[in-house]
C-alpha cells in the first residue's frame, strides 16, 4: 500500500547564483535562466522568492508505482525487476507530443497550484522494500528539475542496497550531473533527434549538444548504465542522416553494447496530424543502427515484435524474450550470454 503525508514543504535550490536587483540566475540546466524576483524558471517548478532559488517541487509526487524496469525502458539493466517509479511536476523542455503533458508542462508559484502529495526521501527506501522493488527511479516528468530530491533519494536508495534511475532528457549541466553520478547507476536518455532544426522545433531548447555531452560523461567518467530512446516521429527525425547520425555517435562515444531503442510515435498534441510511425519505418531505424555497428537495437511501441527480444551478438541465440513488459530470461548468466559466453554489457 503506497501512503503519503500531505505536507507542503519548499527548498532551497542547490545550484544558482545571487544577482544584482535581487535576481538569481540558476545552474542546474543549460537554459541558465535569469530570473526575477517572485518568477519561475523555464521549468516552471524553480522559484525566486526574495532572492534565494527554490523549488516548489522537493519532496511533492504526482505519481508513484511500483514498475517493470522495462517500461523505462531500460533492457540490459536488472531485467526482469521492479522498479518504485516516482513523478512530480515540470521540465525543461516542452516537447510538443509530451505524453506526460498535464504534469511536464506547468507552472507553479501561481494562484492555482496543483495539489501534490508528500512523501519526503527518508520514506523512499521502505517504499521501495515493501512494494518489492529493487531500485528507485526519478521519471514521468524530468527529474533535473526535481535535483533536490532525487539526489537526497538516491543517496539514501544507495546506501540501502537499491539501484538508481534517471530517465531523463539529459538537458543537464556537468556540475549538477557530477553532483549526483555518485548515487545513479542508469541514465536513460532521450536523444530526440541530430539536428538542431528539430530539436529547437520539437523541444524548444537552443543547443541540443549538451544532452549528447551529458550522456558520455555520465557513460565515461562515471560508469553509469546508458540506454538511448529515440521516438521516430515521420517526417521529423526519420531521415537517415539523423537516424545515422545518433547510431554513429553511440559507437563512437558510448560504445556498441549501448542499446539503442527507436519507439513508434503516435500522434499527439502539437502533431495530432501526423500518422503512426509505420513499422517499416522503425524497422529501417533498427537496420541503421545495426550496420552502423551496435549489436543491440531495439523496436518500441510494437508489443511482440521480434526486435523486442535480446539475442546474443555473437552466437544470436535467443537470451531474452519481450511481449511489452513480460519478460522472459532464457539464458543470461552474470551478464554474459550462457551460450557463448560473451560479454553483454549488462548491470545485473
């Protein structure tokens, strides 16, 4: 039984500086927003109240539940465990498909502010234990601008034994990225396109190279699990010098044995107009990354296809088999495929 406390509660924000005229210009996210006395950020959730920054958001969820790691998804991280999945509000993009909309798109600190729950971190672990998680994730909205807290749950969940997540569109500074790697073993990233035509139309942010710089550092500097989701969206980032472009930057900088998922879009919002990601469309995704190099990519959206499952890049046995989020483990051992045994680059 999930039980919260209704409690309001504000936090002083962790990265910002103080500015003349009583202003501040926050840190945390490469808007780097300057921001007045009384205004919020472009987040929507990060607050100047006389002088000092602070989020209207530490400790409040929106949504909380206790789901299969793969519906993050993350694929070659714990399979087949679950995960306490926690939301609140706000973001620092504003995607025009957002699926999660109602609690990405807002802003607090105005009259009417949506009522939250309060579950404050020191409850996370228990939560987590009684719900039979093995691990905490911060997702549904972008848990950047909710830094406070998921940096005080994860070193909590760390010192208890639990995993930690992102998933995340990676729009991060590397001082708030270093802050919390310590305490987070999977980043999953959105890489929403490979150009920034498209990102600045999709996700309204002006240089979409900090979310590809954040990846590798989390990847190379702090050994934390990456997985990459690409939603392919026709007409927009279906092009294959974008969808070469992601496949040939995983290889280089990630690595090969970072999985790689293309997800069928459906229409939505700002581009109810646009069809379906036809199957094909994805499916010549999956061939892209595949002779680029990668040996695991995946088709998401698209329950029962047979590029759901994981097959072994070196004898292409059948390792895992996918139908949405059941997940069956055919023949994984340590990380290692209990046929070849070749290495997989799996947290297990």
């Amino acid at each position: 039984m999930l039980k919260f406390v209704c409690m309001p509660e504000l936090k002083e924000a962790m990265f910002y500086e103080k500015l003349p005229d009583n202003k501040v210009k926050c840190t945390l996210c490469p808007w780097f927003c300057k921001i007045a006395q009384g205004k919020v950020g472009i987040c929507g959730v990060r607050q100047n109240i006389e002088g000092k920054l602070y989020s209207l958001i530490y400790a409040k969820v929106s949504s909380v539940a206790a789901d299969p790691i793969e519906k993050k998804p993350l694929f070659h991280f714990y399979p087949g465990t679950k995960v306490l999945s926690l939301g609140t509000f706000g973001c620092n993009m504003r995607c025009g498909h957002c699926q999660n909309w109602q609690i990405a798109h807002v802003k607090l600190g105005q009259a009417k502010d949506p009522q939250l729950e309060y579950l404050p971190p020191e409850n996370l672990v228990e939560l987590a234990k009684q719900n039979n998680c093995q691990g905490i994730a911060w997702t549904y909205n972008e848990p950047i601008v909710w830094f406070e807290y998921s940096y005080e749950g994860a070193k909590l969940a760390k010192a208890a034994g639990l995993y930690t997540v992102w998933v995340t569109n990676g729009y991060v500074t590397f001082e708030a990225l270093d802050t919390i790697a310590p305490y987070l073993d999977a980043f999953r990233v959105d890489v929403k396109g490979f150009n920034q035509d498209f990102y600045t139309k999709l996700a309204k942010i002006r240089d979409f190279k900090p979310v590809l710089e954040a990846a590798e550092r989390a990847k190379k500097k702090w050994d934390m699990h990456v997985e990459i989701v690409t939603n392919i969206i026709p007409t927009m980032n279906d092009d294959e010098a974008q969808l070469k472009g992601i496949a040939d930057w995983i290889v280089k900088k990630l690595g090969p044995e970072t999985p790689w998922h293309v997800t069928r879009f459906m229409p939505y919002l700002e581009y109810s107009h646009l069809p379906p990601t036809p199957i094909s469309t994805l499916e010549k995704a999956r061939q892209i990354g595949l002779d680029a190099g990668l040996q695991f990519v995946y088709l998401g959206n698209v329950p029962g296809h047979k590029a759901e499952n994981t097959y072994c890049p070196k004898c292409s046995k059948l390792l895992i088999k996918r139908v949405g989020y059941q997940t069956d483990l055919k023949n994984v051992a340590a990380g290692k495929c209990g046929f070849c045994g070749q290495d997989l680059g799996f947290r297990c």
